[in-house]
C-alpha cells in the first residue's frame, strides 16, 4: 500500500460522520416509504452522523415521487423520465454529492450507503455499520448481514462468479449443495460469530462504501442495467486495494427482488447480458468459452422442462411461448462476440 492510501486509512473519521444515502427506486413506493422511515430512524439513533438522502426514481408510475416529496421532504428526489437502470441512476446521486467532481475530498461525504427501497434497516445498524467502518480500516465496501421478512436467514455476501455457480444456476442439484461454498455462499457459521469477515462481495442491495474506494475505483459502471454492477465494483475494488466486508450484527430486513419480479423475463435475459459483460470484463478466454457452454446447456434443459410441463398441461400455451421467448433472446446473447460485451 503506498503512503498515500495509508494516510487514507489513518485520517479514517472515528466519529461525527458526513454520509450519503442513496435509494434507487422503481415502482415499490409502499416498500420505499418503510425503508425511508427505517432510516430516518437509524439517524435518530445516531446523532453525531449527518446525512444527506437520496432518492433516484426510475419512472415509476405508482406515484412514489409524490409519496417521497409528501412524506419525506427532507429527501432529495431525483426523477427520471425513464428507467435509466441501477449503476445509473446510483451513479446520479453519487455525481450530485460531489463525486467525480473538483470538489476536495475532505468535503465528500465519508461514506456512502447504497440501499435498495426494499430493504428496512433494523435498529442498530447504522451504528453497528460506521463503527465496524472505522474499525475495519482496509475495507472499502462493508454489506451488511440480510434477513427476509420472517427473521430466517439470506445470504448477503458471495465469492466471485466461477463456473461453478453457472452449473448450479441450471443444475441446481440439491440445496445443501447449492447453499454451499460450491456455489459461492459463505457457511452459517461465518454470520454467527457476529465478528465481519472478508468476502469477494456483498449483495448490492445495503452496501457501505469508503470515500477513498470510490475516489479509486470510480462510479459504478453504466454498461450493466441492472445485475452484476456490484461484483465488477467489487472487483476493481480489489484490484485498488480495498477489500470487501460482511458485517452480521448490521441487520438488514432485504424483501429481495421487489421490482424486479414484476418484469420477471426480461429480467432474466438483463441478468445474462450483464454477466457475459462481467466474464468479458474481468475474465479470460478459457473461462468464457466455459461459461457459454454451460449456458447452452442450461438453456436447452429449460426448453425441455418448459415443454415437458406444457405436455402435462402444468403451464398455459401463452405461458410457454413467453418462456421459449426469453430462453432464445439469452440463446442470442451467446451468439455475440465477447468483445461486444466490454463497450
């Protein structure tokens, strides 16, 4: 580490922290309004932190934007006229707090936090969050340790993409197995020591972020709409010098997928664009020539399991062809060259 980031690591505030909240937010204004409320709550907890909060829209039409200006006047809104996708529109809050500006780095926000709007913050996690932050003086992005509504256990942290995990995306096996380091998930026992541990990478949706990481590695990169964005961030993260934290004692209620589940297929082809992007980015021949392959494979057994419950009359005509369709605009996104990928 060169002198110049070990004088970042040093000047690390202990206290009386300037943050930065960021929520990007789509059609969730019911979810959105109880994150906000959460966090309000957590900043009431801790008085010495200030923050300023961020809410990017990404052209919801369940009237959020009203909701947020009406409910929550201390929070700036930005609106977006279409949906300009998650590394984007972070990348928009991020830009008006200063980054990537000529403003000095000591007035940038110390951290910022990222949270998706179905996420709630329980009590005691933003200081559980800062103090782990200035503790942990080599991590440049802190997640935090998610649940699901019930209380059961989420995982919030994962090792970067292998072939792997491909396999066991199509393949699920058993779920021991895919609950499992074989497929990239840290064991129970890493959250129940209540101690953080290094990981590759959190999930995206509540992440803590260093000042000094994001002056390093840059902004989020706009070439994945959505998916992916946060293990390539991770990723050059690493290559910067900075690792990546989960903290379990910041406990984070993650209702996961809430907007994304209302265009389930398209997302699903967003989700392979966005990891051929990343495999092109940051890995070598051998490991995407393996991946495509493994891709064909799965996609030809979910053709086979869609027409399969089809003939047992298990799922509708309508229903079929919308799969077979998604199935085949992911089939063309392994017809493009790796380097169309890395534009």
């Amino acid at each position: 580490m060169d002198a110049a980031r070990a004088a970042a690591h040093r000047e690390r505030p202990a206290g009386g922290h300037n943050l930065a909240i960021i929520v990007v937010s789509w059609n969730v204004r019911d979810l959105l309004a109880q994150c906000l409320t959460s966090i309000f709550d957590e900043l009431a907890r801790t008085p010495d932190t200030s923050a300023t909060i961020w809410v990017v829209d990404n052209a919801s039409n369940d009237d959020s934007v009203e909701m947020v200006t009406s409910q929550f006047p201390e929070v700036r809104v930005i609106a977006n006229a279409s949906n300009l996708g998650f590394a984007a529109a972070n990348n928009q809050a991020l830009r008006a707090a200063g980054f990537e500006s000529d403003m000095p780095a000591e007035e940038l926000p110390d951290y910022v936090l990222l949270l998706n709007p179905d996420t709630t913050l329980l009590p005691g996690a933003l200081h559980n969050w800062l103090d782990i932050a200035s503790q942990c003086t080599h991590a440049g992005v802190i997640g935090g340790a998610l649940q699901y509504p019930d209380g059961s256990f989420q995982h919030s942290a994962f090792e970067f993409p292998t072939l792997k995990q491909i396999f066991f995306d199509f393949f699920p096996l058993h779920h021991r197995l895919t609950n499992s380091r074989l497929n990239g998930r840290y064991p129970c026992v890493c959250y129940a020591t209540g101690r953080p541990f290094v990981v590759d990478h959190p999930l995206g949706a509540a992440m803590l972020v260093y000042r000094q990481a994001i002056l390093d590695t840059g902004l989020l990169d706009e070439g994945y709409f959505i998916y992916a964005e946060e293990v390539d961030w991770c990723i050059r993260m690493k290559a910067a010098g900075w690792l990546s934290v989960c903290a379990p004692t910041v406990r984070v209620v993650h209702h996961e997928a809430q907007s994304t589940r209302q265009v389930h297929s398209p997302m699903f082809v967003k989700l392979w664009e966005s990891r051929l992007r990343l495999f092109a980015l940051h890995y070598g021949i051998r490991f995407n020539w393996g991946a495509r392959r493994l891709v064909q494979l799965g996609l030809r057994q979910r053709r086979k399991e869609a027409l399969r419950q089809r003939a047992i009359g298990k799922i509708d005509a309508d229903t079929l062809t919308q799969r077979l369709n998604t199935l085949d605009q992911v089939a063309e996104l392994l017809q493009r060259p790796k380097e169309s990928f890395q534009h």
